[in-house]
C-alpha cells in the first residue's frame, strides 16, 4: 500500500509552539535556547509552566496532599493564570503511577483520559464546505471546533480515585479562586502570547472585556487580570463538584455561546460527557518500562514505537551526531505514518496497539533503514498485523512517597477558539480540528489523517498528547511530557533518550535542541543549536533540514541518587519547577 498524500500547509498560531515554517536564511534570526537549571528538593516537585501555579503545587505537597492532589490543584489554578493552554474548557490527559503503599494498593499506573468529545450531532461530514473540501474556518474558528470540555470531569475523577483522601476537592480549587477574584500580575509567556492573540480574542465581546481591557488592547505585563465569572464557576465546582459545571447554569451559558458561535453543543452534551480511565500504554527500553498515555492519544504508542525502532542502535556509543539523528528521523518518519492511518477514537475504531507497540514489529520497520534517508513518499503505514489484544501544557510532579503524575491538556489553539462563554468565565478549546475533516486531510499540525479519525457523535479526536512516567526497577526515573501539536511526541522521545542513552542530566536533556520529522512533510525540523557540521552530514544522507524556532515545553523530573531534580523547558517564559 503506497499513499500519496496531499497536504494541507501546516500553519501554525497556536502558542508554545508557532510550528511555523521558517527558511534557511532565517536560521541566524531564530531565538536560542536558554539553558535550564536542575532544580533540587528530597520531599516533593512540581514542574509546571507558570509559577504561580507551580508554587500552588508545592503548597498542597506541604499540607500532606499526594502528587494527585498536587495535580488537581495546578490544572485548577493554570485555567487561571496561564489561560492559553490551562483550562477549563478543555481537555486532556493524565498519566499517574501511585507508589507501593498508597491507598492500600500494590504500585499501579493509571491513565485518565479526560479529552473533549464531539457533540452527539456531529457527522463526519462536519468540517466540509459545499463543494466537500475540508474547510478550516469550520473546525478551527467557528463554534462547531468545540469539543466537550473534559478537564473539570478529568480532575475531579483523579482527586476522587487517587488523591490522598486527605485534601477536599474544594481546598485543591481553593488557592485558583483566590487567583481570579483578587487578581494576579500579567507577566511572562501570558504577557508574550497575548498579543498574537487579540485579534482573535477581539471577535468576542465576552472575551475582550477580561483579556483585553486596554481599550481592545492585550492586558500588558505588570496589569492585573482580574476574572470574577471564572471565580464563581470555581466556586461552584468546589461547593456542589463537577456537576455543577456540567449541569445548570454554567453549562447552559456554555451551550448557548457555543451554539451562537455557530456550533452544535446542547446542554444535553455537557450532562453526558465522562471521564474514562483507561489502561496505560506500556513498553520497555534498555530496561526500563515506559508508562504513557493510550488511545485517544497517539502519544504513548507512537513513543513507544519510535524507542523499540531506536533500542536496535547504540546511541550511546553513537552520541548525539548524525548517524544517530539519522536513525532518529527514519524511525518519526515510520512511527507518523503509522498514526496517520491506525490511530483514532478506540472506542469507535480498531487499533493495532500490541502490534505497533511490538518489539516485533520495531525489528522489521528498522530493518528498512539504510544510512540514507527513505523519501517520505516511499514509507507507506506498516502492517503491524492483528496482535492478542485490543489493545499543551504539560505538568510534572513527584511526592515523597514517590507518587507521580505527568498531565497535559489543552485548548488545542493558543487560547483555543478565543472564546469566553459569557458569564462563565470558561475560555472554549478548538479541539475538534484535531480530528480528520477528510480521508487524506491534516490538521492544523500538518498531520493527516484517514477514515479512523473522522468526526463522529460522541467521538474522541485523536491527540499527540504523551504524558509520560519512565520507571526503573518500578519506581519513578523521569516523568516528562510537552505541549507542542505534532512535535509532543518526538519531544518526549529526545528527553527520554537524553537521559537514557546520552546520559544527560534533565535540565541539559529538556534544554538540548530538538528535531522534528512527521512523515508529512518530507522536511525535518531542527531547533538552533546542533552544529552546522551535524546538519550539513544529515542533508548529505538525503533528508531536508529545515530550521525552525524553538517549540514545545517540556516540563520534567528526573529522580536521581540525591534526590529529585526538576527541569522547567527553558523555551517559554514562566516556567518553574518548585522543589522543597
Ligand atoms: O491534542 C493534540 O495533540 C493537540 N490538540 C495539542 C495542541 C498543542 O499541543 C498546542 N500546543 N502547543
């Protein structure tokens, strides 16, 4: 089966990550990465992308809260003070190992999938203008992109399940009301993004008059930004739970703004909308076990693919250089093909997971690989064959009992559609783009899609998302994730072997430049940062390098001899990891 696939540009706005395609010449103008400090701490760490929040985390660890609690409580105050990614309004995904002890239990890992769904009316015809083209203003910019947010759902079920029992959800959502109706200090990467946002943001009255109130323009570092509605949901959420968000007046507002931004969502959408925890995804690499996020993410299964394809070579022995980078972009270049073909909601379609995830099946896609580069026009989806078995913004902690958790979500865009539902405060993702608007269609990410990830009522589109939890002898090694669209999954792929394979301590492996490559396009992507030597060697192999400004955050922890070490991704301003 050979596909020619035709590609929509990949474009990109959304924040953290502008996968925006930058020329050669322009390389000399592109940021470099600023280097990250190991931060250190013995009792707890939060790594998360905007202080305030992070120091929110470290505070419940301080009260006896486990790293759920912590969890909960830094998703609840980042839909504060970090609106372009953290959110209620949203979704995402949660990956947590609870130690031997915790609860009573054996040590366990657990996946929460917490992604937002189609409405019941959606049709997978839904993101088509009348000649039957996909039409991007549907699926990212009119009310018909939004999915049925999942955090609040998400949240509340991994405090109800996993949390210590010894924080009330009410006490977790505590410290973001007191943000939103006292106001904090607009400041760092929320100062940066504003502005590339406010045209979007300025569409919507209900949204203008909270996130640009300098007379239409973006609030500015050092304003205060004040937000009374997001307050009164919290508060209804700590005082009555999740019900309270998705029954009633709030989800009313929501249906109705969501409706008259054009789309489908009834209030009948938000009562229905669950949680689901899922079982994670699992794999090994040179003897440690890899813990991440299952269908509807692509993000575990396709690391976890890519680490079977590269555990055939001796990175180590190769260091960080060409041959190495070399194998490194052949094995993204079969893992996307792959998602674009396999992967979609699994509760509405058959995936391939234990053959994708196979060491089996990694022994014969590497076996394709020469030491030259394959043209993407000549890899083509696997046949990963049937197995037994059916199978953005990302925060990392650890407590001292060595309970992780690694959670990203998102409003898929910066700041998702732009959209505050009057009098709720809720800003609404652009989700749904995430799914295919046609067989052979990409998304805003450049990443095509066929008939497994088409719209569908109820359905869940298909994410990059990868949270992750590296165990050693089943106890926490490194807890990683990122931001980033497309990007998440090679991200989290060069942490992991940074640390494994090229023996980097975490702030160099979340700090070293990244590459990109994802099938479609042939292009791979470079950070500055890699020797031009380096880059000159791959382009004589045969693959197009492309640099492009530094994108995705990831936020981790490495658990070392002296203790924990936290590394927040130097790339966005605000970043913080908090140890004690
Ligand atoms: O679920 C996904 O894969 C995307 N909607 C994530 C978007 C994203 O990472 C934007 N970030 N920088």
């Amino acid at each position: 089966m050979r596909r020619i696939i035709s590609l929509t540009l990949a474009l990109f706005l959304s924040g953290t990550l502008a996968f925006a395609q930058s020329t050669p010449q322009l390389a000399s103008t592109l940021p470099t990465i600023p280097q990250a400090r190991g931060i250190g701490g013995h009792f707890g760490m939060v790594v998360a992308q905007e202080r305030l929040a992070a120091q929110i985390g470290v505070g419940i660890l301080d009260r006896g809260g486990n790293a759920v609690d912590a969890a909960v409580a830094v998703g609840f105050a980042l839909a504060v003070t970090y609106p372009r990614a953290g959110n209620l309004g949203g979704g995402g995904f949660m990956v947590i190992h609870l130690a031997k002890g915790a609860r009573g239990n054996e040590a366990r890992d657990i996946a929460i999938d917490y992604r937002e769904t189609a409405p019941e009316a959606a049709t997978p015809t839904m993101f088509l203008d009348a000649a039957g083209n996909p039409d991007p203003a549907k699926s990212r910019d009119s009310g018909l992109s939004v999915g049925v947010p999942g955090t609040v759902a998400g949240l509340a079920l991994a405090h109800d399940k996993y949390g210590s029992g010894r924080l009330s959800l009410a006490e977790l959502i505590a410290p973001a009301i007191r943000l939103a109706e006292q106001g904090f200090r607009v400041q760092d990467d929320l100062a940066d993004s504003l502005p590339a946002a406010a045209k979007k943001l300025a569409r919507f009255p209900s949204t203008a008059g909270i996130l640009l109130k300098n007379g239409g323009k973006p609030l500015q570092s050092g304003d205060r930004l004040i937000q009374f509605d997001l307050a009164d949901t919290l508060q209804a959420i700590a005082a009555r739970g999740p019900r309270a968000f998705y029954e009633g007046t709030t989800a009313k507002l929501i249906a109705d703004a969501v409706q008259q931004a054009g789309g489908i969502m009834t209030e009948q959408d938000l009562a229905n909308y669950r949680a689901i925890e899922r079982p994670v995804v699992r794999g090994t690499y040179r003897g440690r076990t890899i813990v991440s996020m299952p269908p509807p993410s692509s993000g575990g299964v396709h690391l976890i693919e890519m680490l079977n394809i590269l555990e055939g070579y001796d990175l180590r022995h190769l260091g960080r250089g060409d041959e190495a980078l070399h194998y490194f972009i052949e094995a993204m270049k079969r893992a996307y093909a792959d998602r674009a073909v396999f992967m979609g909601d699994p509760d509405a379609v058959k995936i391939p997971q234990a053959g994708l995830i196979s060491k089996k099946y990694a022994d014969s896609l590497r076996a394709e690989i020469t030491d030259k580069a394959t043209p993407s026009a000549d890899i083509h989806p696997g046949k990963p064959g049937e197995h037994e078995g059916q199978n953005t913004t990302h925060h990392s902690i650890i407590d001292r009992d060595g309970n992780a958790v690694s959670n990203t979500y998102t409003l898929n865009f910066s700041y998702g559609l732009g959209l505050i539902a009057d009098g709720t405060g809720v800003l609404l993702n652009n989700e749904l783009d995430d799914f295919t608007a046609k067989a052979g269609a990409s998304n805003a990410y450049g990443l095509v899609g066929f008939a497994a990830n088409l719209p569908g009522p109820g359905k869940r589109p298909l994410s990059s998302m990868t949270p992750t939890i590296v165990l050693q002898d089943g106890k926490p090694l490194l807890i990683t994730g990122s931001p980033g669209g497309s990007r998440i999954i090679t991200a989290v792929l060069q942490v992991v072997t940074n640390v494994i394979d090229f023996q980097m301590p975490v702030a160099d492996a979340v700090s070293a430049p990244r590459i990109h490559q994802q099938w479609q396009p042939e292009e791979t992507v470079v950070e500055p940062g890699f020797a031009p030597e380096v880059l000159a060697a791959l382009t004589a192999r045969g693959h197009m390098i492309v640099p492009t400004r530094p994108g995705t955050s990831a936020n981790s922890i490495e658990v070392t001899a002296d203790g924990y070490v936290g590394a927040a991704d130097p790339r966005t301003r605000g970043a913080l990891a908090a140890g004690y």
